[in-house]
C-alpha cells in the first residue's frame, strides 16, 4: 500500500525494496533477501524537482530510475517520459508562469527497488518583471487606532508576471522568512506591497486587475497589496536585509539596512548576506566592496511613519547612496514616494 506524506511545502518519500515474494519493505533481513533475488539493497533517492522551461520539468535521483506512474494536479497531459538520473518529462501544454503544481511519481531503479514521490512546485516563469524595493517600513505602530505594519514595496521597471517570484527577508532571525507570489500579471511602472502582518480580516491579496479589492490599512488603491500571513514581527530597523530571486536563485533586487553605522556585522548571517548580495552583484558599498552597516540603508530615523525610501528620479546603484529617510508622515505604500526628506534636530 502507498503511503504518502505532505506537510508545509516538504516532500517526504517512501523507498520500497521491492521483493514481491517477501512483501515487505526494506530491512536488513529483506534487504539480504533481495541480494539474493538480484535486487540491491540500495533504494534510489529522491534530490530534488523543477520546470526548466514552459514545459518541461526535470525530477533529480541518486541512480537511474524507470517511471512507472506520473501524475499531476492540477492534472497535465504528458507528451513523454525520459528515464535516468534526471527525469525528464516533457509536457503537452504550458501552465501558467508560476503555477503551483503537485507531481505525484513512482519509480524503479534496475534492482526493482521503488521510490514514490509527491512533491510542490512552480511551473517556469520567464516572465518576471524587473523591479526594485522602492520603499521599506521597519517599523510598527498601533497607536490612536491606526494600525501601520511593517512592509517592503517594490516597483515595476518591466512588464510581467510575479508568479514564483521570491522576496527573503531577516531582522533579528538568522532563519530568513520567505513569500512565495502566486501568478498575477503586471504592468511596467507598479508599484506592488507586501504587508508584513495581516492584522484584519479585510486584508486581501489582490490577484486581479482590482486594486481597490484589499481593505485594511494602509492598503493603496493605485498599488497591488499582498499580505504575509500572521501578526508576529518579522523585520527590524536595527538592522537586516530584504532580496528577491528568480527560479534560478539570480537575485533581482536587494538592499541591506542598518540602524547603527558599524565597522561590521554583529550577527554571522548578516554579514554571510552582505557576502552573497556582493557576489551576486545585487548590493555593495559605495566603493564596490562588501556591503557593512555603514555602508547599508541607515534606518536611525525611521519611526512608523517615517519609512526608508529610493529616490525614483535616480539611476539605481544597488547601494544606500539611493536612499534617504522621508519626512514624519511622509509614507506612500502603493504610492510615489515623497521626497521631502527627514533631516535630524541636533
């Protein structure tokens, strides 16, 4: 009997030593007794799957294996089936860019030996737009009953679509938070926000052409907002970073902040951040080096309504020379952002 597992995203696989005369699964007596049969007591291993194109996905094993059943959902017609190492199944129609799927797959290796799989992935998407983080509040407040979470806002340079899109961020967890976009297409020059808490009922994802759809403040009905799930604080002003990748781990935009101007890091994960974004050409210091606290997005004068803001009239660097701190109740979710800029009493 074939027993499946799913739990959050994780794909648990089931190996069976396959010995039909024994009927049972794999035990150092059983495996033994396959030896015996000609099998081997080393069942294939599930790595790892992903679509590579529109419509073709690749599962990844430990040994060639043979597929004997595939099956999707939603379900896909499948035009063939390439057995080895990778399979590799080639699709009969293209899903839309970023479609949640689920493949349900058993395979053999030469020994008889079955894996079964059931694992969660997104279908290709060679359409996300390009963009950058435009707007960042680090900040919280529930004060005189106006609710105002923290949020990341990004705008669009290109036309596309989000779906698989991924935006990692991290404060004061050295385990960074991720928000996965289903499919949902845009335009070049939208402005697109991901609320951190989801405080009210109200609050919806806004999937279709309808940007006034979402309640809940401070939702924009000239931007497209988007609401992480649960009310616990994610994000910090006293320092962290924010990233987004593509399906092949390319960042496609970033920034690093800092409340305090350091030397360097006071935590290893971010200054292994700093490390990736500088490889990755995605955020650096002014002189082209890794990217420190000093270096980073200075958030010392962000308060819940003083959010760190890009200045959308310059060429973007990848470097805090974009930003500055816009002026007490100067915050545009979903909005341009306000160039009045906040300047520090002495």
């Amino acid at each position: 009997m074939k027993k499946f597992i799913f739990l959050q995203g994780a794909c648990i696989t089931l190996c069976i030593c396959a010995c039909a005369a024994l009927g049972s699964c794999s035990t150092p007596d059983s495996a033994a007794a396959a030896l015996m049969l000609g099998g081997s007591s080393q069942a294939p291993v599930f790595l790892g799957c992903r679509a590579v194109s529109n419509d073709e996905v690749e599962f990844e094993f430990s040994q060639p294996v043979k597929v004997t059943s595939l099956n999707f959902e939603p379900a896909l017609k499948v035009l063939s089936v390439e057995d080895g190492s990778t399979v590799k199944v080639r699709l009969d129609e293209s899903p839309q860019p970023g479609t949640l799927l689920t493949a349900d797959l058993l395979a053999e290796d030469s020994g008889k030996n079955t894996v079964n799989v059931l694992v969660p992935f997104r279908s290709r998407n060679d359409r996300m737009p390009q963009l950058v983080i435009n707007e960042l509040r680090a900040d919280y407040s529930n004060s005189n009953s106006r609710i105002r979470v923290e949020f990341i806002e990004f705008k669009t340079k290109t036309a596309g679509n989000l779906g698989a899109m991924r935006v990692f961020f991290a404060g004061s967890s050295q385990k960074p938070e991720m928000y996965e976009f289903a499919p949902v297409e845009t335009g070049s020059g939208e402005y697109i926000v991901l609320h951190l808490r989801k405080m009210e009922e109200a609050c919806k994802d806004e999937y279709t052409s309808n940007l006034a759809e979402s309640g809940g403040y401070p939702s924009s009905p000239e931007g497209r907002d988007f609401w992480f799930p649960g009310v616990d604080k994610l994000i910090n002003k006293i320092a962290g970073y924010v990233y987004v990748l593509d399906q092949d781990d390319n960042v496609l935009a970033a920034v690093m902040h800092s409340e305090a101007p350091a030397s360097w890091w006071t935590k290893d994960y971010l200054a292994q951040t700093a490390e990736f974004l500088h490889q990755k050409g995605a955020w650096t210091a002014a002189d082209g080096g890794v990217c420190r606290p000093a270096d980073a997005i200075s958030t010392a004068g962000i308060t819940a309504t003083r959010t760190a803001c890009r200045d959308e009239t310059a060429e973007n660097t990848n470097t805090a020379a974009n930003w500055y701190i816009v002026n007490t109740s100067g915050d545009t979710p979903g909005k341009k952002n306000n160039t009045e800029r906040y300047t520090p009493k002495n």
